[in-house]
C-alpha cells in the first residue's frame, strides 16, 4: 500500500514540474504505467471540427497521423464518443460489442481487446479542455486498477487545463457554433464584407515647384560668387550669378587691339592709294580683316557680358549652400539653381509598384503634411508616369504629380521641400477586397490566379 503511494505521489509531482505540454503528455501516456500495468496508452484531444485526434502515444515520441494504428484509434474513439453514452464522462471498461464489425476486427489485429476509458475534461471560467487517455491491456483490469486510474485521472484533469495554451485555436475550440448568437454575428460579418467602401492607398509624397525658372551657366567656366541667398526672394533683371571673367576680359582686349592694328593699316592702305594704284588691291583684302576682327571683338564681348547672370523671372531662390559653388567649374548648360514663384507648387507622390492598383489621372487626393498634425489638403492627380523608377530607398514606385485643388485651404500655402503621407483615392471596391487585398495580390502571385 505504501508503495502504491509512493508511486502516485511521485506521479503527482513529475506532472506538476513539467515545462511545456509535450512534456506532460509523454508522462501521462508512459508513468500511469507504474500504478496501473497496460500494452499500449494513446491520449486524444479535439480538433476545431470536434473531432478526436491521437497526440500522443505510449513508447513513442512522435505521433504519425498516416499510420494504420493512429488512424485505427482516431476512427474508433470518434465512434464511441458519436454513441451517446450515459457513462461516457466517466472512467469505465469498454463494452466491445458496442463496436460495430470493421472497429471489432480492427481491434483484434492492432491492439488488445482490454480498454479502459479515461475522460479528462474540464470546463473552468467557460473554457473547456477536452482530453481522453485509453488504455490498452490483455489482462482484464481489475476494480481496484478502476479505483486508482478514477483518483489519477482528477489529478490529469487539473495539470491539463494548467498547461493549456490561450490561444486562437484553443478560441476557436471552444466556441460553439452551434449558438444562434454566433450564427447571427457570422451572418452579420459576411454582409458586412460586401459594404462599398472607396479604394485608397498611402504613399509618400514632397512639395516641389511647378514650373520654375532654371539658372543654367551660358558659357564654360568657374563661378566666382553666388549672389543670391537661400529663400531669397528674387526680383527680374536681378543679378544672380558673377562667373570668373579673367580670360575672358582679356581676350576681349586683345580682340580689341588687333581690330585697332586692321582699322589703322587700312586708313594708311586708303592714303596711299591716292598716289598708288597698286596699293589699291590690298584695300579690299584689309576691309576683310576689319570686318573679322571685329567680329572676334563683338565676340569677346558677348562672352564677357554672360559672366554677369542676371534673373530673367521672379520669386524664391531654391539653393542649398551658394558657398560650395564658389570657385567650382561649370560647363554650358550645368544647372546652378531654381527660381520658384511661391503660388506655383505640385505635389511629387512616390506611388510603390506593389500598390499600384488602380493608378489613374483626375483621382482625389488628400494630403497631410508631417508637421500639420490637424490639416490636411485636397489635390487632384495630373500625372503619372509612364514607367516606374528607384526611390533613393531603392523601392520601385511610380512618379505621380498632383496639383492643388485650393492652396489657401488652410490660410496657408504649403512650402516647398515639406514632406508628408498622400492619400490617393480610387473607385469603390468591397470591404473585404479593401481589407484584404495585399494578401489576395499575394496569393494571385504565389499560385498564378
């Protein structure tokens, strides 16, 4: 008697310091043997389709699903529990003849015909936790084994429910789909998933200025200063840039010498002519070069008077640090900097490809700047373009540009370089496509839909 009490204590305790479920089922399903003898011992739980399922099994660590024997116990403890038994929640021998044909030769070639019926269920704060551990034996069992197997069991029930994991499945498990309040809700979410709802997709976006004035080098050379600060405002004919004019300053003034040399031997050529006739052939000949080295002064000139870069426009100077152009060398064309009107803005949205469902031109906008917490503005699509590009964070987006519907919308007129999160609206879709479109793109993917 000592002994079997001992036993059971030492049972009761490897139970309770267990570390995970795994753990606990490999005990239950092999220490039970050392109160009460038995072949084979096979704990079942139940599925979301309430149906039984073998997660563990005496002698072996891990459970096949495929093989004969597993599918054997799953078939017989689903049609035992289908028969509505009075004592089916309680520790009892099964009655064989219960069985129909098929499960009573079955039972002959897998396992002995001895089982004993061990119900572990338990329902606590309206959580319920189903297990059944059977037990397999040769040997008739006897009252006494009953009477333990009876005592233990309470004990498996509490370490059970213990170990239990909270989560979606277990949710799921215990929710009864058979209450009408369930039915009503599910009904409810189906017909809520066909609600139109507008499409939209978020997107990064910056102000930038429409259609500025570019200051642009005339000829090549070094810039010598930039006259213009950064947010400066810019008046027309303003003198912007000075470019390095040494070369060409003297250039210009030897130009000019060698025109005053051409234009002195011709007035001495047109003198002796007078006396000469044979000087009057090279009269022609000097009026030639005349008019070429004033045409290399006019030149020289024209060159000269580029180093002075004057404004051509109006508006706000868009440059980073004139500092950094001073002394840099610049070729015919290179761009310097922007001048932008402040009324003259767009919007430059970087729509990634992956969200591009629905891209089309005279689509609603709203925007929100980040440092607007409570504003926001309207603004329509214009533009989009025809191929995608690299973001400077290597992300395929497509280039979209959008005009203001009302720049004083909010008595404000939004600066250029702001950045913020657009909102670019599409055609009505369902509420279920608009909640779960991504994983739907995904899918289409995956399997080639």
């Amino acid at each position: 008697m000592n002994n079997d009490l001992s036993k059971l204590l030492q049972l009761e305790y490897n139970c309770k310091n267990c570390e995970n479920e795994i753990e606990l089922y490999y005990i239950l399903v092999n220490q039970t043997r050392s109160l009460v003898d038995y072949e084979q011992a096979v704990l079942l739980t139940t599925t979301l389709n309430s149906k039984l399922s073998t997660i563990a099994i005496s002698d072996m660590t891990n459970v096949d699903s495929t093989s004969p024997y597993v599918q054997f116990v799953n078939e017989f403890t689903n049609f035992y529990v289908s028969q509505n038994l009075e004592n089916i929640d309680d520790v009892h021998i099964v009655d064989k003849l219960i069985l129909n044909e098929s499960l009573q030769r079955q039972l002959k070639k897998y396992s002995p015909e001895n089982i004993v019926w061990i119900p572990l269920k338990t329902i606590k704060n309206n959580v319920e936790v189903v297990f059944y551990l059977v037990l397999f034996r040769i040997k008739n069992f006897e009252k006494k084994e009953i009477e333990i197997i009876k005592h233990i069991s309470s004990s498996y029930k509490y370490f059970l429910f213990s170990v239990r994991k909270c989560g979606i499945k277990t949710l799921l498990e215990n929710m009864k789909f058979k209450s009408k309040y369930l039915k009503y809700a599910l009904i409810l979410i189906v017909l809520i998933m066909f609600i139109p709802v507008r499409m939209s997709v978020l997107s990064p976006f910056e102000v930038q200025a429409k259609n500025p004035f570019v200051v642009t080098s005339p000829l090549e050379g070094a810039v010598d200063k930039i006259k213009v600060e950064p947010n400066e405002f810019i008046n027309e004919n303003q003198l912007l840039v000075k470019i390095k004019d040494t070369d060409l300053k003297n250039s210009y003034e030897v130009a000019k010498r060698k025109l005053d040399t051409s234009k002195a031997q011709l007035h001495t050529m047109k003198q002796l002519g007078f006396y000469d006739a044979d000087k009057k052939a090279e009269i022609k000949r000097l009026e030639s070069e005349v008019k070429l080295k004033q045409a290399e002064l006019d030149f020289a000139k024209s060159q000269l008077e580029k180093t002075n870069i004057y404004s051509e426009s109006s508006g706000i100077a868009i440059i980073k640090n004139p500092n950094e152009w001073e002394g840099k060398p610049i070729v015919t064309g290179e761009r310097i900097f922007l001048i932008a009107k402040k009324e003259e803005i767009e919007l430059k949205i970087m729509l990634p490809v992956s969200d591009a469902l629905f891209l089309e031109e005279n689509r609603d906008v709203k925007i929100f700047i980040d440092n607007k917490i409570f504003e926001s503005w309207d603004a329509k699509v214009s533009h989009i373009s025809y191929e995608p590009e690299l973001t400077p964070e290597g992300i395929l987006s497509y280039k979209i540009i959008a005009d203001f519907k009302d720049l004083k919308q909010n008595d404000e007129i939004p600066k250029i370089g702001l950045r913020g999160t657009a909102k670019i609206y599409s055609y009505k879709v369902s509420l279920f496509f608009y909640l779960f479109r991504k994983p739907i793109t995904g899918l289409r993917q995956l399997i080639g839909w």
